[in-house]
C-alpha cells in the first residue's frame, strides 16, 4: 500500500492545486484502485464532509493551506512504493486533473458513494461519516464493467 502523503506529493508534481483539489484526486486514486484491483491503495479512509470526500490523514497534513493553492512540488519528492501505483495516478490525473476542486465537489456530489455516507445529513452539516470502500468498489468497478454496481 501507498501511503496517501506520497499519493498526495505525486498528484503536486503535476501541478500547484488547491486542498480540495488534492483531496478529491486522492478520493478518485482510492476509488479507482478499488475498483480495477479490488484492494484499498491507502490505508486512509476517506469520510463525507460537506465539500465532498475528504481523507482527514491528509487534511491535517495541509489544512493550513487553506483555499489557497499547494505549490507545485517535484516528482522526485513522492516516493511511490509501486510503479503501478504510478500509472493508476496518471490516469486518475489525466481523467480528473483539469477539473477544479470546485468542479469536482459537484462530481463527488452526484455519486453514490458520498451520497450514501452522508445519508441523514443535512447539506451544511458537519459529518464525518466514513464512505464505505465496498460501495466505492462497487460503485467505480460497475463503470468499468465489473460488477452490477450495487452499493451493498
């Protein structure tokens, strides 16, 4: 397993980004692991917070960035344990890296996953409800094609 700091140092090396940019990236490396190799790539979870998915392992780590964007960092600062690792980043990056941490809230928003961990909340209420990495497997595996997508 990676561990999401490095995850995190990776998806910098492509570009300067806000926090919530950084956490919804990280969110979809988990989610997409899950799905195309049915095991977590960070040990971190991820919980349903207001503005989408957040890992609180790394919001500590850059909380005091704040909405201010991250400086773009090199790539030899991220030390990833697997060179699979780094081709499932490259494409999460690819999928997901020209969207804005604002846009990706909305995306975050629409899918199940969060949706189900913040069932009972209101839009504004603070939660810190875990997103199940069943139902992000299943969720992400059923639009790859494997599986039926439920989110038991």
């Amino acid at each position: 397993m990676e561990k999401i700091t490095e995850v995190a140092k990776y998806f910098l090396s492509k570009d300067a980004m806000t926090h919530k940019k950084l956490q919804k990236l990280c969110y979809y490396a988990q989610a997409w692991h899950l799905a195309n190799y049915d095991t977590p790539l960070v040990p971190s979870r991820f919980e349903a917070w207001v503005h989408g998915p957040v890992s609180p392992d790394l919001y500590f780590v850059y909380r005091d960035w704040g909405w201010l964007p991250i400086p773009q960092t090199d790539v030899g600062e991220a030390h990833l344990l697997s060179p699979q690792s780094k081709t499932l980043l490259d494409l999460v990056y690819a999928t997901y890296g020209h969207f804005s941490g604002d846009q990706l809230e909305n995306i975050t928003h629409q899918e199940a996953p969060w949706q189900e961990a913040r069932s009972g909340c209101a839009k504004t209420e603070y939660c810190r409800n875990i997103i199940s990495e069943e139902k992000m497997r299943n969720f992400y595996g059923s639009r790859i094609g494997k599986n039926d997508g439920k989110s038991s």
